[in-house]
C-alpha cells in the first residue's frame, strides 16, 4: 500500500515540495488507519484500503488545491506587471497594426503566457474562499489568481496614463484610445463574472 | 440510523472541520475520526475530501500546520485554527444552522 500511495503521490502534478508533504500526510492516515484497525480487532489492510478512497478523486481534489501552494501574491504580481508593460508597449507602438483584432488577440496571448501555473484553478479556489469581512467591505480574499487578473487589468492604464502626461509635457496632446486597448479588461472582467457566478451556483465536490 | 455518508457537501465538510479544530488542534486522521464519532457512524470521512479542505483552510489563512512526530516517529502534520480560522468557524457555524433550520421548516421533520 505505501508503494501504490508512493507512485501516486509521484505521478500528481503538484509542486515537487508540496509532494513531499502530501505523501508525509498521506502516509500518516494509512498508518493511523492501520494501528486503530489492529486496535479494533479489524483487518489493518482493509482498514487501509478504506482510508484511501478514490484515487482519482484525490487526485482531482489535490491538482485543483496544491499548485496554489507555489505562487505567492509577489510572484503573480511581477508576471502580471511584466505583461501589462509588454501589452502597453506594443499597443501603443504597434500603429494601425495593433489597434484592432490583432492588437487585441497578442494582448490576451501575453496575459496567458505570463499567467501564473494553473490560473483558472488557482481563481477558482480564492471565489469560493469563505469572504473576508473588512473594515468598510467584505469580499474575496485577495489571491495570486486575484493579484495576477487586477494587476493585468490595470498596468497598461498606467503606462498610458504615464505616456500621455510625459507626451503632454513636449506638447503633443491628442489622445487616440484604440479599442484593443480594453481587450485585456473586458476579458478579466468577463472571467471573473463567470467564475464569480460559478463559485456561487455550482454545487462543491 | 442509515448507512454511512461518502459525500459530504465541500463547504459543510469546511464547516465540520472548522468545528472540530475550534475544539482542539488534531491531525488528519485523528480529525476524520472525531467527524465519523460525532456522526455516530453516518459519516465517513475519506482522504480525498478531507486534506484537499484542510489544504484550502491553509492556503486562506483559516487553519495553520505544525509538523511533530507520531509515537513511532513518522512525520506528521498538525492543524490549529488561526484567529481568522475562529472568525471563519464561529460565520460557518451560524450559516449552516441556518441552512439546516431552514431545510427542516422546508422539507418538514
């Protein structure tokens, strides 16, 4: 039984430390299983069969969970200001070229390049969270799914902003707002309502 | 009494766990095993429910874990509530009781 939880453990794609803790974890309620069964006059194996369950529904639960244990809010937030600044930059030095369905289509392919490892997943776990009761509001604890989708949205306003001062500055003060300039917004925006909608309608495993 | 339960609704298994570590930090299995006695055998509670929440408690902040030893010196993992993790056990407990207030003046005893 400890080899099958040891290849199981080795084949889940999680991060390489957090394997380490679930198989520590794992084998801890085998054992546990095992004593208590022997205590109890029953059949240790069975007992240990038991405890384990569904593989494959520990595999499903755990896949969703732990990649989340590897990126922190500091790390989606560098990767979602990295790709905000690649997505300003060449929104607005892609001319024509970038102003409609292309410039909007490269937008999104660098927001999910850059997308921390299992991002979706990742947002799904922090809009079924248990809300955070602030001072004035509650809401969603704040996540790296979170950090990533809210720095992504915001940092190409911010360079423009930026650009638009600077340029404003040496007198050129026309400002043109290509439409994939919201590509990225509307995108998030859209994810979070649908995902939003879902952590609350549908039914948890 | 019926058979035992596999299935129990992720957020009240959160709730359960909740209510549970509010009582005392425990292990995994010594967790599961408070839930199926509380239950009086109406519950099973199985690995592939039980540390995906613990994890999920985790990662928000709710729960913390401590490693020590167990008599025969396996690593072992123990959970304890964080002052957030009260907070959280104290608003599961109300809104569950109430859910279950209301299934019962819905769906008659």
């Amino acid at each position: 039984m400890r080899d099958e939880l040891e290849r199981f453990v080795a084949s889940l794609a999680i991060p390489e430390d957090r394997k380490a803790v679930v198989l520590a974890e794992l084998g801890d309620h085998l054992a546990c299983a095992r004593e208590t069964a022997a205590r109890e006059g029953r059949d240790p194996d069975a007992a240990e069969r038991d405890a384990l369950g569904s593989l494959e529904a520990l595999r499903r639960s755990l896949e969703s969970v732990e990649p989340a244990f590897r990126v922190s809010r500091w790390h989606a937030l560098g990767r979602g200001a990295l790709a905000g600044v690649l997505v300003a930059v060449a929104l607005d030095q892609g001319g024509a070229l970038m102003r409609g369905a292309l410039g909007a289509v490269f937008a999104l392919a660098v927001v999910l390049l850059l997308a921390p490892p299992r991002v979706l997943e990742l947002l799904r776990a922090e809009l079924r969270a248990s809300p955070v009761r602030g001072t004035l509001v509650s809401g969603s604890p704040i996540g790296p799914a979170l950090v990533y989708a809210f720095t992504v949205m915001s940092t190409p306003f911010c360079v423009w902003i930026a650009l638009i001062v600077v340029r404003a500055q040496s007198g050129v003060t026309a400002v043109d707002v290509p439409w994939s300039a919201f590509a990225v917004m509307m995108a998030v925006y859209a994810v979070l309502f649908v995902e939003g909608v879902r952590a609350r309608l549908v039914p948890a495993r | 009494m019926g058979r035992s339960r596999d299935v129990v609704p992720r957020g009240a298994l959160r709730a359960l766990v909740l209510a549970i570590l509010a009582e005392g930090d425990l292990h995994g299995y010594a967790l599961a095993r408070r839930l199926e006695e509380r239950a009086r055998g109406t519950l099973k509670i199985r690995e592939g429910s039980l540390y995906p929440a613990l994890h999920e408690l985790e990662l928000e902040g709710a729960v913390e874990a401590t490693w020590t030893r167990a008599p025969d010196g396996r690593r072992r993992r123990v959970y304890s509530l964080t002052s957030a993790g009260k907070r959280t056990a104290k608003g599961a407990r109300a809104e569950w009781l109430a859910i279950a207030d209301l299934l019962q003046s819905l769906l008659g005893t």
